[in-house]
C-alpha cells in the first residue's frame, strides 16, 4: 500500500487531486468493502498510530519554519488558531444543527473539523510548479501548527461531555484552555531549549545518531506536558521551532530525515483511515456530510478569517486566499476516532460524516489552489524563486544552476562541508547581501543567501532534494 501510495502521488498531483485524497483513496480500495478486503476496524489502535504520526508531522513542520518567519507572523496565526478555531467549531455547529443534528452533537463535530492542514496546501502548490510569497506561505504554516492543541481540546472536552451531559460546562472547557496551552507553550519552550544546548555539545561518532537524538526529543516534548495535563501538540511544535533556533550542528540531517518521516507518517495515516471507511454507509450521512462541508468551505472559513485578520489591517487578498485555502487533513478523522472510542451515541455516525466533510472540504479548494494563487496575484516573486539554471555545459553532463536559500531549507546554518553532496558537486560561490563571497568548507549557508551550485546533470534529484526546485 506504501508504494502504490507513493507511485500514485505523481498522477494524483497532475490531476490537481490533493495527495491525501489519493492515499485516502488506496486505503478505502484495500479495506472490508474494497478488492483488498482487509477487515479492518480497529480505532483504538488507529487513534494510537494517528497520535505518533501527528507528534512527527508537527515536529518536522516546527524545524522548518525559522524564528523569524514564526515571529512575522505570530500574531495573526495565533488568532486564527485559538479564536478561529473556536469560531469556526461555532460556525460549523450552527449549520450543522440547522440541518438535524442535536447541540451536543453538532457542537463536537463543529470542534472535530475546526483545524486546518497546509501540507495539502503545499503539497499541491509544489506539484503544480506554483510558488506562493513567502509570508502567505508562512501564516498558513504556523497556523496549521498551532490550531491542532485547540481542536483537540475541544475535542475531548465535547466528547465528555456528549457522553456525561453536563460534565463540560463553557468557564470548564475555556479554563483548560488556557491552561493546556500555557503548560503546553512553557514546556517546548524549556525542552527546545535543553535540547539545543545539549545538541550543540554533542559529538557523536555517527551523523545518524542525530535524528535519532530528535526523534527523542519529540518523544519528550509531546509527553511530558501530557503528565501534567499540558497540551503535547503544542509542545511538539514549539520545542521543534527551539530546537532549530540558530542551526545546531548536524541540524540539516535531522531536518532532512524529520521530513522523510513526516511523509511516511502522513501516508500511513490516510492508509488506514482510509481503511476504516465503509463506503456503503456513506449514503446515510452523505445529504448533512455534503451541506456541512459546503457551508465550512464557502461560509464559515473565510467569514472567520475574515473577522479575525481584518483588524490586523491584512491585505484583502491574503485573506481572501487563508480563507479559501484552508484545508481539512487527517487531524479531524483522528479526533473522530475519539467519540467511538469513548462510546459515546451516534459515534459512527458522526465519524462517517466527519470523513465525508474532509473529502469535500479538501477536493473543492485544493483542487483550485493553484488557479486561485495565480488569479490574486500571490504567486513569489523572481526574488523569491528558489533555483534557476546558470550554465550548462555543451560538452559534458555538468551544469551550474543559483539557489536562493529559504528561511525553511534543510540548507539553512550548515556548513558547506557538512553538506552530502553528490561526488562532483560543490557550491563554487556564495552571494549575500550583494556581496560574493569565496567558499571554503567552514562557510555557513545563511537564510537569503544565493548559492551557485556546480553538479552533474544526473545529480539533479540530490541538489534539488537540498536546495529545492527548479525555477517554474
């Protein structure tokens, strides 16, 4: 299922389908209904999975946004993830009562679908070819990993409260609030710290052990304010940001095998919720799922965005655009393993309903991002495009091609000598702040620098996987 998955994205990317709905799509062919099969309903160890491989989605998503990128956009993406998401559960409950569904219900699937995913986002700009401007792409990013505490908060709060009525009260659920993300925020703050201090000391025999170290740190991050009633998520994310903070040695290694595992997480992820899926009972909830999904979509989403972005004075295009582009991914079917697993009426069916929201609620917008990018106007600048042929050789396989280094690359604070270049390959010169600069092994790869790369032209893959795209 991994590698048809994979081989899979290629296609799905050039059919302009979201990847999550084509990996969703595999895991639906394989399951109790599909020519797979596979009997497959187990959710307690789908929520376990979904828990491990949001802790690894959200951590690589922490080491690739800099500090500086976070900070330009802190405040906005921090209203869009607290007080967005809980508008948009509002929101999302009122129609969702409007078309049948009781409160207590309505209200718990209005929380399970608040957060928004931008790897979809992405993922299907980069297929594409199309290159978003850096702060749009920045605000979607760290929204995305700060909205997931919220909704799972809210979550669990409604989900108790669904099954104990009255168990949750508004000043209950608002008081946890605060204090899993206080105690979530703290606690990444002072693991991402000890972890970088301690990475920047060690000397280990292998490069290898460096991601191991992070992996660990993750670990640590999601689980230790977990004890103490912290957010983990939240946790995760800010220890990863921390952690990144100033490139410590051996940082791009760990940050090219965080997004390796991130893929392979998100992948797993969709493959078996795709496999919890029974198509035919669909049909039960397909009129509420269709009505709910088109009112988040058209309605809720950008009207949230609205209200929460107009007073920081944004563009009128980027919101138009956050409020479009706002993708569901698998976080709301995780949460949605959650009322089935706490017993609570109407679980599966409400599960159901959850699944179908996201596939509309991901196909309608992330089907027309890339048109949409284009038609406001937010498409990168040349300034911004990441690579562009220099020189190719007329007489042999080589060619040197400029890279622009982005806040967000791997690249970023390593040495060149640290770098895993092909054989052949070498960065011959570096211009930064107008000035070039002669390269020697020590050279640091700087945020913004523009970096002159000579290789063979079977070597395109490795570069690129390093220093990213071709110009578009």
């Amino acid at each position: 299922m991994l590698v048809l998955a994979v081989t899979f994205s290629r296609a799905s990317a050039r059919l302009g389908v979201p990847l999550a709905l084509g990996f969703l799509l595999i895991g639906v062919l394989a399951g109790s209904e599909g020519i797979g099969g596979i009997p497959f309903a187990n959710y307690q160890i789908t929520y376990q999975i979904g828990i491990a491989a949001l802790v690894l989605i959200l951590f690589d998503g922490g080491l690739n946004i800099s500090i500086d990128a976070a900070r330009s956009v802190l405040a906005p993406a921090t209203l869009l993830a607290t007080v967005g998401v809980g508008l948009t559960a509002l929101a999302t409950a009122a129609a969702a009562h409007l078309f049948g569904l009781d409160w207590p219900v309505a209200l718990l699937l209005g929380a399970i679908v608040s957060s928004t995913d931008a790897a979809a986002v992405f993922s299907t700009l980069s297929a594409s070819g199309t290159r978003l401007r850096r702060s749009v792409g920045h605000l979607l990013e760290l929204e995305s990993g700060l909205n997931d505490p919220m909704a799972v908060i809210l979550t669990t709060a409604l989900t108790a409260n669904l099954v104990r009525p009255g168990s949750a009260t508004a000043w209950m659920i608002g008081r946890d609030i605060v204090v899993e993300l206080t105690v979530g925020a703290i606690a990444g703050y002072v693991i991402g710290r000890l972890a970088r201090w301690r990475m920047s000391k060690l000397r280990l025999p292998a490069a290898g052990l460096y991601p191991a170290y992070s992996i660990g740190v993750a670990c640590v991050a999601y689980g230790a304010p977990a004890l103490i009633h912290g957010s983990g998520f939240l946790s995760v994310y800010v220890a990863a940001v921390i952690l990144a903070r100033g490139s410590p040695p051996s940082v791009a290694a760990v940050r090219r095998v965080h997004d390796a595992l991130a893929w392979v997480s998100q992948i797993v992820m969709f493959l078996i919720l795709g496999m919890l899926l029974i198509p035919s009972r669909l049909s039960a909830v397909a009129a509420v799922g269709l009505a709910v999904a088109l009112v988040l979509v058209f309605i809720a989403r950008p009207a949230v965005v609205a209200l929460c972005l107009a007073p920081l004075r944004h563009p009128p295009r980027e919101i138009l655009y956050v409020g479009w582009v706002g993708l569901r991914g698998a976080v709301p079917i995780v949460l949605a393993t959650i009322p089935v697993m706490s017993g609570a009426p109407g679980a599966h069916e409400l599960f159901d309903g959850v699944f179908f929201i996201v596939v509309v609620g991901a196909f309608l917008p992330g089907a027309t991002v890339p048109w949409v990018t284009r038609r406001l106007g937010l498409q990168a600048g040349a300034a911004e495009a990441r690579a562009s042929w220099i020189a190719r050789g007329s007489g042999g396989p080589t060619e040197v091609r400029r890279f622009v280094i982005e806040p967000e690359l791997a690249v970023v604070g390593a040495t060149v000598e640290s770098l895993p270049l092909p054989r052949g390959a070498a960065v011959i010169l570096i211009e930064r702040e107008g000035n070039q600069l002669a390269v020697s092994g020590t050279t640091v790869l700087e945020a913004g620098d523009l970096a002159y790369v000579l290789h063979a032209r079977d070597d395109e893959p490795a570069i690129e996987l390093l220093f990213g795209g071709p110009l578009a």
